[in-house]
C-alpha cells in the first residue's frame, strides 16, 4: 500500500501509476475541503482508492458536494499521548478564559463580540496562535497576547486558564462556493486531554463526542458564550469535575494511536474487499 498525509505535491498521474502496479493508495486528508488547497490537490484526490478523511461530514457528501467517485470514510482527529496527555488536574490557574488557536477572521469576530460581552469585567483572557498580537489593539488593554505554544508550552498555556474556548471554522468558500467547515477539530480533544475545562463551539457531531451537561458545554455565539462564562468562573468545584468526565471519555479512546488503528482497520478492510475481486 501507498499512504499520504493530505498529499499536498503529489500528483493525479503518479497515484495512476501507482496503483497500475497493484498497489492500493490511500490518502489521510486532515482539512475541511479537499478543493481549498489548489486544482493539483483537488485533482488528486479523486485518484486514490481510499481517502480517510478526519471530517465527519465527507463521506455523505464526497460524491455531491465535491464530486468525487472513490471511496471516502472518516476517523476523527485525536490528541497525541506524548503531548497533550496530562495524568493530573491544573494547579495554578493565573486567567480566567483563555484560548490558543491561529488567527482566523471568524474568530477576531467572535472575540471581539465576547469582549463586548464582558465589558462590564475585567475579565483575565488570554489569546495564543499566529495573527493575534498585530491586532491587540482592537481588544481590551488588560488582555494578553502570547506567542503560538507549541509542544508541551501549547497544554501549560491552556492548563493556565480556569475556562478554554474551542472555536471551529463553520464554513470554507472554494472558488466562491460555500462548503461545509469543521465539527470538531484536533483542539477538540486535546483539551480534553489537558485536563482543561472548555467550552465547544455547539455541532451536530461534536454532541456526539461529549456530553453538553456533565462534560463540555456547548454555545452558538459569543452572547451565550459569555453567558456560559459567567456562569462556570465561580463555580470551581463542578467545572473541575466536568474536566475530569470529559479527560475520562477522552483518555485513552480518542488518542491518535487508537485512531491510527482505526485507519488501520479500513486500509484492511479495503485490501480484503481487493482480495475477494481478484480472480
């Protein structure tokens, strides 16, 4: 078999000739739409056997959405043990709410709609990821800004907020077409991981993953979003307990080597569909 990790360089006219050996072809593809990414990319998708996506809305719509023939499945995104994974609950929590992901245009917006909020506060919010600190001037003085995490640094700047916001892109425009965005991204788990208590933007799959009342509440916009804030800070005691049910759902089930063996398992199944079809 041939596996690729979203391909990005690799062409249609080598998987063809690839597979003209025998050999299958799979690609993992990480990102919302498989077209966003330039016409070799979008081309080259359609020539693997199997394209294991980490969205859950591809495969119902890999043919009609995006026009694709091959065979699409999912596995989700997970947390990686070496990482993210920590065995005990925060101890110093110096901010309020904190959130680490790159600049997007949705997310300035939901942040500046937050801090509208709770302007009535002076709330301790932390903000981490690339773009964020050329616009800190757009948000309140008292905020801080640090540089993007990354490794082990990217669990201790979440751990250091007592609330964690998980943000996804709702939606991606391709060559001016509206496609559907994320349910879930890798943040999804890792905070879980973390041990974080964190509040999810609200998806049809994400209400599947975690449960809204004793583990991750879920908001639709940056009013409930602060009203969840508002009404989690005080209470230590139960964000503290939902932490520890959403670590307990997350840990080890939706860590990457349980859904590298879950690839795994639809790589098999696809050699042994190929074996019944030989002659």
């Amino acid at each position: 078999m041939f596996v690729a990790y979203k391909g990005w360089g690799i062409s249609g006219r080598l998987i063809r000739r690839i597979k003209a050996v025998g050999v299958l072809t799979v690609n993992v593809f990480p990102d919302c739409s498989p077209q966003a990414y330039g016409r070799a990319l979008s081309r080259a998708i359609g020539e693997y056997d199997l394209v294991v996506s980490t969205k859950p809305f591809h495969p119902g719509g890999w043919q009609h959405v995006y026009g694709y023939r091959n065979t699409c499945v999912c596995v989700p995104h997970g947390y990686d043990p070496t990482v993210h994974y920590w065995p005990t609950a925060p101890s110093r929590q110096v901010l309020d709410v904190v959130l680490a992901a790159t600049w997007r245009p949705e997310y300035h917006r939901l942040m500046l709609d937050f801090a509208k909020e709770m302007r009535d506060g002076s709330w301790q919010v932390g903000l981490a990821g690339h773009g964020w600190s050329v616009c800190r001037g757009e948000f309140p003085p008292h905020w801080t800004f640090a540089d993007t995490p990354t490794g082990r640094e990217y669990g201790t700047f979440l751990r250091s907020g007592r609330i964690a916001i998980a943000p996804v892109q709702r939606e991606v425009v391709v060559r001016g077409k509206r496609q559907p965005g994320d349910e879930d991204t890798t943040r999804t788990y890792e905070l879980a991981a973390a041990q974080c208590f964190f509040l999810h933007r609200r998806t049809d799959y994400v209400q599947t993953v975690f449960d809204e009342r004793t583990e991750v509440p879920l908001w639709d916009n940056a009013r409930e979003l602060a009203a969840l804030v508002r009404h989690y800070l005080p209470r230590n005691r139960e964000r503290r307990m939902m932490a520890a049910a959403a670590h307990a759902r997350a840990v080890p089930e939706y860590s990457v080597p349980n859904r590298a063996a879950q690839v795994m398992a639809h790589i098999r199944a696809q050699l042994a569909g190929r074996d019944l079809l030989s002659p």
